[in-house]
C-alpha cells in the first residue's frame, strides 16, 4: 500500500462517493424534470410528484447513511486515541479537544502525539492545521 501523508490521506470510496452520487443527483434531476412536464401539460401530476418526494427521501436516506457511518467511526477513534493517550501519558486527553482535532491527531506518530495532543487543545488548532503540524505520519488505511 503506497505511503500515506497529508497529501494523500484522504480516501473515496468509488462506489459510494462517484457512482451512488451521480445516479441519485440524476434521478432527481429527470424526476424534477418529469415533475415540470407534467404541470405543464397538466397530466399526471401526482405521479410525478410521488416520484419526486421519493427522490427527496432516497437523498435523505444516502446522506443519513454516510453520516452515521461516520459518527461510529469518530466514536471508534475517539476511544482509540483517548487509550492512546492515556497508555502514552497515564492521563486522560484534555476534554477541550474537540472530536474533528481528534479525527486529525490519529495520524501523529507515538513520538510527538501527547505534545501535539497538549498544543491543540491549548492553542485550539484547526484539524487540517494539526495534520499539517505532524512531522511523523501514522497512516490508516481504514476510515473512508
């Protein structure tokens, strides 16, 4: 697996992130359409309609689904980390890190963790701000 950095840390994944999304925003593109056909020509106008609440929902599900995917996996990292920090210091992660420095401080190797750890929270840095302070990248390969 090729090396990871701040460059490159981001992941997609293809299926969701490309294919899923451009078949929905398409089908709610021809269901809109379809909507102002039908008013315009006064035919079937609550099928249309149906077809385009039901894109709405389907919308609402697919973001839903990947905002709760999330939400498990900053719960996972914020256990992590916060073991993490307590096996490296004997101390729990100030509280006034919020779960977004988190998310970014788990690319900080061992070596410069806590001290990251304690200049976040003092200086309340951004988490794109934390990535670019890591020296030693830690990679993972597992959050999408």
């Amino acid at each position: 697996m090729k090396s990871q950095d701040y460059k490159n840390h981001a992941r997609m994944h293809p299926l969701y992130h490309y294919v899923l999304s451009l078949l929905v925003l398409g089908t709610l593109i021809v269901a809109v359409t379809n909507m102002v056909r039908a008013i315009s020509k006064g035919t079937n106008i609550l099928q249309a309609v149906i077809l385009v609440f039901i894109m709405i929902i389907i919308i609402i599900i697919t973001a839903l689904v990947r905002l709760y995917a999330l939400k498990a996996q900053d719960r996972a990292i914020r256990a992590e980390e916060s073991l993490r920090h307590y096996v490296l210091t004997g101390k729990l992660p100030d509280p006034a890190l919020t779960m977004g420095q988190i998310v970014a401080l788990r690319f900080a190797e061992d070596s410069e963790f806590a001290d990251l750890c304690k200049k976040a929270a003092a200086e309340g840095l951004k988490p794109d701000d934390i990535k670019k302070a890591i020296k030693n990248w830690k990679a993972d390969h597992n959050r999408i």
